[in-house]
C-alpha cells in the first residue's frame, strides 16, 4: 500500500464559526485569525494505492461555483486536485473509488464538474465508484434548514445520475465497521448525520483521516467544537471516545482542514488528550 497527501485548494473560514462557544483570546493561540477574522483553512484528500485500486478520500469545493461564491472563501494558494493527482503520477480518470467522508461542498464539489459546453454537470471521475452511506444521503439529498447552504445539489444529485454511486455498510449498535473498501469507519453524528472517518492500516500504523471530527490541532480540547456541528454535545462525546482510542492505540490523525499541519499524534494528560507530535506526510509514507 501506498498512501499520498492530496491538497485540493486551500480557503478561510471565520475563526469564530469554527471553535463555536470558545472565545477568540483562547483559540486565536493556535488559529491566529486576519484583520477579517478569517483563519487558514485547506482541503486535503488521502489518496490510497492498493493493488488494483486508487482510493480517492474527499474531493475538496472542485472549481465550478461561482466567483461570488468562492469570495465568501477567500481562496488562497496554489494547490489544486490536479495538480496534486499529477504532482504524484496520477489522473483524475485513474481513480477507481472516491470515498465521501460527507456531502457538504467542501468535501465532495470536486467530484463533480462541468460538461464541455456547460450545460449541464458530469462527474469529474469517470471510472469511479462514489462511496456515501445511505442515511447520510438521505440527510443531504433532503437537508434541514441549518445544513441547507452547505449541501449543495450540483454536487450531490449528479452523483446518483451517473450510476456511479454505491453505499457502503451502517453500523448496528457499535459506531465502527470494516468497510467493503478495505477500511475501518468510525461514524460519527454530531457534525452531521453519519459522517465517516476512516482509518487505514499502513504498514505498522493505523491512519485516521479526521474530516470535521477534528479539523484542526487547534480543536483538540473536547469543548473546542464548531459552530457549524449540528450536535455539539454529541460532537464532544464522539471526540472525546475517538481520540482516546487514537490515543490507546497511537493512531495518526491526518488532518483535513489544518493548512499548517498535517498529520498529528496524541496522548493522554492531565488535562485531557492532547498533541504529542506533529508529522508531514513524508515522515510517514515512504
């Protein structure tokens, strides 16, 4: 097995909106904010390479919104899912499985795109399975009034069009499957419903890709919950089970939306868990 960072583009969001309840004098710390308030964000995917298989982990906001709504964004840098794919040896048409942690944009409009003469959308990974579950889609495809801007249905609907998509297995009782992909998934519902965090065994290590779990080092301390979560409380109890297992087990966290960091570890303190290292993806994957 092989495994690649991918950085789908990087973005700022408003500190406030992302540590919720906690005040900007405790988070600013560790997510220093602009003259906006708006901190660094990114979108970076996990590809895996496996036999015969490309897995593709989230798929970043893709490029064809509109230049009013990428504003709201403020995009910075120079990443982008291609050239990342390409920076590695790959193609977008070598990917044969793209796995949706979630359907809000920020982590599944690059799997959509444009048709030729934009009249309409196709999806951007031809030879691709799409990985959802069915209760999230269900979620997503009929939004509630709180999540509704952030699923949008140029990035969701096409998916199904293109009879691409599968849905893999939901969990009875426990909140973590081996998936058909060959995967562990921790589902977690405090952020929205049934979001999946995988975790991947590679070599000796176990590698967990956070998603909105834990989007930052920053939001290591349980109550440092976003206010985007649709169930704060219950956000704070899954991360406080997850990352008692990460650190029991010494997983590493492989962070979504830390432009800074990219893959952490952790361990248990007085205080809590807490960060005990900070890693690129090329101490880890060779």
């Amino acid at each position: 097995m092989n495994l690649y960072p991918i950085h789908a583009g990087s973005f700022k969001l408003d500190g406030g909106a992302m540590f919720g309840v906690v005040p900007k004098s405790i988070w600013h710390k560790t997510n220093p904010a602009d003259a906006h308030n708006m901190i660094d964000l990114c979108a970076r995917s996990l590809l895996i390479e496996e036999g015969n298989r490309l897995i593709l982990i989230d798929t970043g906001m893709g490029n064809k919104q509109s230049e009013k709504f990428f504003g709201y964004y403020h995009l910075w840098g120079h990443h982008t899912l291609d050239k990342s794919l390409k920076d590695h040896g790959f193609h977008r048409d070598d990917i044969t499985d793209v796995f949706l942690t979630h359907l809000h944009f920020d982590h599944c409009g690059g799997s959509i795109q444009w048709n030729k003469d934009r009249s309409g959308y196709e999806s951007a990974f031809k030879k691709a399975h799409f990985w959802s579950n069915e209760n999230h889609w269900h979620w997503a495809t009929q939004p509630n009034k709180r999540e509704k801007a952030s699923f949008l249905r140029e990035n969701i609907i096409p998916i199904q069009e293109s009879g691409q998509l599968k849905f893999t297995r939901i969990p009875s009782g426990d909140t973590l499957i081996n998936s058909e992909l060959g995967f562990d998934i921790f589902f977690a519902d405090g952020h929205t419903d049934k979001q999946m965090i995988p975790l991947i065994k590679y070599q000796d290590k176990t590698i967990a890709f956070m998603a909105d779990l834990l989007p930052t080092v920053g939001h290591l301390p349980l109550p440092f919950v976003m206010g985007y979560d649709t169930r704060p409380l219950l956000t704070l109890d899954e991360k406080e089970k997850f990352l008692d297992l990460a650190a029991t087990h010494n997983y590493y966290l492989f962070l979504e939306h830390d432009a800074h960091n990219e893959i952490i570890s952790v361990a248990k303190t007085d205080k809590g868990v807490r960060l005990k290292d900070i890693y690129t993806a090329k101490d880890l994957f060779q």
